[in-house]
C-alpha cells in the first residue's frame, strides 16, 4: 500500500531570548489511507509542533513531507489552497478555533462556500448532512456556537473538517477537555467516519489510553523526537522506549475483582 503522508526528518526550532530551542528533532512517520497514527508524549514532547508542520501553520527547518505523493513543502499560493481541502485539522479548543457568535451553519457552510462545495441554495442541506454525519441534528444549525455543549462544539469541528472531503484530518488533543461519556460518543464516532470513508486520522494525546481506542499504530514522541513506533497492541503490551514506559505505567487501572 502507498503511504498517503511521509515525514522524514522533520525538524523545527524556535528561538526564545538567546536561546535556540529544538521542538521537533528529526521526525519521520508515515500514514496509510484508512489509516489512524496516534502520536503520543508528555508535555511539551513536541506534539503539537509537529501536528502543525503537517498542516503547515508553521514550516519546518528540515526534512522533507510528502502528501498524496506530492511535495507538500514545496506548494506555495493556489496549489497549497488546493492541497488543503484534503488535510484538516481539529483544535483542543473549538471556541477558541471557532467563531464564538457565529452561527453552527455558518461555521460549518465557511469551508462549502471558499472551496465552491455547495451554492448558497443548496448549503443548508450540505450543513444538514454534515450534522448528521457527526451525529447531530438540523436544527443545531441556527444556534450560536457559544449556546452549545462542548462536546457538540468538538463535533461541530469535526463537521466542518469533513465539509471539504478531506484524506486526512489532524486532531489535536481533539477529546482531552471533554468528560468521559462525552469522549467515548466522539471516539466511537469517528472510528464509523473511518470505517464509511477510508478517511485518515493522525491523532495527537498525552493520554495513551484514549490513542489506544482509535489507533491502529503509535509513535511515541519525547523532547522533539520520535522515540518508538511500533502497532498500537504491541506497544501497549510491551513498550522498549523508558518513556512509553512510564506513559503505560500512568495508565489508571482498576482494581482486580476478589474470587
């Protein structure tokens, strides 16, 4: 199978003071299509760094990024306009990411209307169908995005990822604010998105437990680099880097039942 997406060599710093500081050192990974990564590490690994070099909101200093076969580092003005309808991301924060006062319909119909998805008469159906897809009702659309849930704001982003049709959707640490009930719904959700359309998901946590019901392979991540990859059973069974250790190790678990 052709890998939709391959990092090599990744690598991206940042100067703070005098000081250079390295936030992703030389990563390479790769996805499949109908693929899920889960990219997992401790606080400030380097994790949401990377999701935003794949997504190019920032450009990395090294290495090299291919999409679809091509250079995605390379693309520049309309070709990379064009190359971003088919990777999206979803936020931690959607009331931050999104428009608080805009409506559902109009945060969800942006994406239809700058990428000529849907005419202004046929968009609220589109919004209707996007709704539905995430498990959300028509009538969600005429409310103001700070009037709903959060978990239905984490939907509603995921609703407008989708709007463009995209290969592959970054999420990051997309469920880690939501409660538990909540998270579980969204997760389930997405792994039937998956399942209907062969989409790509690289899923970035701190939570190794939540990566663990929706990925098929982790890369675990440790001050900027990638210190072990491996399919997401075999390293939660038996992880070989000290910090998927210590990561499966924090891992709440129950107490065994008494006989």
């Amino acid at each position: 199978m052709t890998a939709l997406l391959v990092a090599e060599g990744l690598g991206k710093s940042f100067r703070r003071g005098g000081a250079r500081l390295v936030a992703v050192d030389g990563a390479s990974f790769s996805v499949d299509g109908g693929e899920t990564l889960g990219i997992v590490g401790p606080s400030g690994s380097g994790k949401t760094t990377l999701a935003r070099l794949i997504i190019r909101l920032i450009d990395a200093d090294t290495g090299t990024l291919r999409f679809e076969g091509a250079d995605l580092l390379a693309l520049r003005g309309k070709a990379l306009r064009a190359t971003r309808k088919r990777i999206q991301m979803v936020f931690q924060d959607p009331l931050a990411a999104l428009n608080p006062r805009a409506s559902v319909a109009d945060v969800i119909g942006d994406p239809l209307r700058i990428h000529r998805l849907a005419d202004r008469a046929n968009r609220p159906a589109a919004v209707a169908h996007l709704l539905d897809r995430v498990g959300l009702p028509a009538a969600l659309a005429s409310r103001a995005v700070h009037e709903i849930s959060g978990g239905q704001r984490q939907r509603v982003a995921i609703a407008r990822a989708l709007a463009t049709e995209p290969r592959l959707i970054v999420l990051d640490e997309a469920v880690s604010a939501l409660d538990v009930s909540v998270r579980a719904h969204i997760l389930k959700r997405l792994v039937e998105l998956q399942v209907e359309s062969g989409i790509s998901y690289i899923f970035v946590s701190h939570d190794i437990a939540v990566v663990r019901a929706v990925a098929h392979r982790i890369a675990i991540m440790d001050h900027g680099r990638i210190v072990e990859t491996g399919p997401t059973a075999q390293v939660i069974a038996a992880p070989q880097s000290a910090t998927g250790k210590a990561l499966i190790a924090a891992v709440p678990r129950l107490m065994p039942a008494e006989d």
